[in-house]
C-alpha cells in the first residue's frame, strides 16, 4: 500500500505530520488540514534532508521525519536486521569516523561497518566492547571528541580514487531506468557494453529501497540511474548529507553533468548531492542523472530528438569519472 499524505488531507495522520514538523522547528502554521503552511514546511523539509522536492509527504519524507527525531544517546544502537536507522546513528558514524575508526559511509545506517568500528573505538576507549552504543560508550565518545580530525571515510574512499584500478571495463553496472527514458536507457547500455561494462539494466519502476537492494544483490561497483527531475533542467546528484559526501559518487556525478550539460545545451552547474534512498542505500558509488524535468514538455521535446548526444556524452561522462586519474 503506497503512503502519501498530501495537500487537501486532513485527520490525524496529518496532525501527526505536523507535529513532528513543528517538533523539528518546521512551523507548518496549521492544525488537522494540509494546506499551503504544510506543504511550505514539508518543502523546506525536504530540501534540508536532501530529498526528492515535491511538497508530499510521502513513505521517504515520512522515514526521514521519523528518523530526524533521534538523537545520539536517545536509545540503545546496535546491529541488528533490519538495521536502525536515524540521526543518532548519523552521529555515532560522523563521531567515529572523526575518531578514526572507519565506519563506512555516514548515511544513518547501523550496518556490518559501523558495528566494526563501534567495537573498535570501545576495546581502544575502555568501554566494554560488546557492540551497543549506550551511556557508557555515547559519554567516551563526547569525551574524546576534542581529539577528533577529519573523516576516515571520506579519507579512505579519496585514497580508494587515486590507487583503485581505472578502467570501466569489467566493472559491474546497476542502470536503473524510469519509464519514459527508455530509448535513452537502452543508448546508455548499449555504449557501457561496448566499453567493456557488464550492465544490468532495471525498468525502474519499483520503489527506490528495492532498487538498491537488488543493486546491492547484484554486487554492482557503480550504480547510475535516469529519471525525470524534481526541477528544470539537466541535474546529477550523488550521495551527501550535512556531514559527508561519497567522494566516488561526486567525481562520477560532476564528470555526466558537464558531458550533459554541453551536449544538451544546459546550463553547467554543479551536481547536488542528495540522500534519498536510490543513493543513500546502495553500497556502491551511486549517481541519479535526471536530463529533463517530466512537466517540462519543451525540455522532454528537445531531449528526444538529441537521446543519441546525450547518450554519448552520459557514457563520455561516466568513463572520465571512473578513469582520469584523480588528484583530489
């Protein structure tokens, strides 16, 4: 059953939503009904959590919510499946990842890497090392906290850049395609197999949880998507929160938007790092590239009759960022 509350609602799942809006300082200006005040503070919501912008309080914004209401310390973390899922836990990882005891990605996500650096930092702070962060182990970490540097696993992925292998050939290849793209999908599968990737192409047409597990099933070393746009114009976004960003997923993502931007004719910018779930669960470096924005009848028009440019330049993109050297 797909969850959705959205403008017009009224009861008290909207009640709920906004009071935990307000609870997080997001003053929705309203009670009971889902109106321009809500939809304004969901908005701002989203675009400060880094998800997809649509004003609708959907099951990933409401996740989010969810989960922006712990903080380190709130309750007892540990592994476990499924695995917890919430800022506290975003604050143990950024805290040991500080600490230089690597716990992966800080994405809120009590996994296998995060549990191994939790019993790393406790056998070397004192603490029983028995794998929950509680008082004892949340107190040794605030305590220590003034020794912290920067972050181990943005460190370890730079270094990962520079010294992995670069070449496309032989990778494996997670292409995630939504309805609608599909042309343009199959003229980016086609120039990752001609460059020697082994490409699995998905429909897209699943919920984004489900896309990155089956990525994550299929052991993929790139994930890249192509959707439709939550704004106008051609975008790439790649993995980032507040604290961290997939150093991997950055130079893939900058490298496709420029390739896309000069083949479409777009404006260059940056790409913008997001962290809704396609991106903040897979376990690999993951770009979402959205070349036109679906309301956008002009700009779907002009992509159409250049797919094969853009399809050329999405592959030039892709081989640049995973095979120039890096000197980040």
């Amino acid at each position: 059953m797909k969850f959705r509350i959205a403008r017009g609602d009224s009861g008290e799942a909207v009640r709920d939503l906004q009071h935990r809006l307000a609870t997080l300082g997001y003053d929705p200006a309203e009670t009971g009904v889902f109106g321009e005040g809500t939809e304004a503070a969901v908005v701002a919501f989203q675009v400060d959590r880094r998800l997809r912008v649509d004003g609708i309080c959907g099951r990933q914004t409401w996740s989010a919510l969810v989960e922006a209401g712990y903080a380190l310390g709130d309750r007892l973390l540990y592994h476990r499946t499924p695995m917890l899922r919430g800022d506290d836990v975003v604050g143990l990882q950024y805290r040991l990842n500080a600490l230089g005891f690597d716990a992966g990605r800080e994405d809120g996500l009590f996994g296998p890497n995060t549990l191994t650096a939790l019993l790393e930092f406790q056998r070397n702070a004192g603490v029983a090392a028995d794998g929950i962060c509680g008082p004892a182990s949340v107190a040794a970490l605030e305590r220590l906290s003034r020794f912290a540097g920067g972050s181990v696993a943005a460190l370890r992925e730079r270094e990962t850049l520079r010294e992995g292998i670069r070449q496309l050939a032989g990778r494996r290849v997670y292409l995630a395609v939504e309805p609608g793209l599909d042309a343009l999908g199959e003229l980016v599968g086609k120039g990752l197999g001609d460059a020697g990737a082994d490409v699995l192409v998905d429909g897209g047409g699943l919920d984004d949880s489900v896309v990155a597990t089956e990525a994550n099933a299929y052991k993929a070393e790139l994930f890249f998507g192509l959707r439709f746009g939550d704004m106008p114009g051609c975008t790439c976004d790649y993995f980032a929160t507040r604290s961290f960003r997939s150093e991997a997923g950055f130079r893939v993502a900058a490298c496709v938007q420029a390739e896309l931007a000069s083949a479409l004719g777009c404006p260059s910018e940056p790409p913008r790092g997001r962290a809704y779930a396609v991106l903040r669960e897979t376990r690999m470096p993951a770009v979402v590239c959205q070349p036109a924005h679906s309301d956008d009848v002009d700009a779907v028009r002009h992509l159409v009759s250049r797919a094969g440019d853009a399809g050329r330049a999405i592959v030039r993109g892709l081989r640049h960022g995973i095979e120039d050297p890096y000197d980040g």
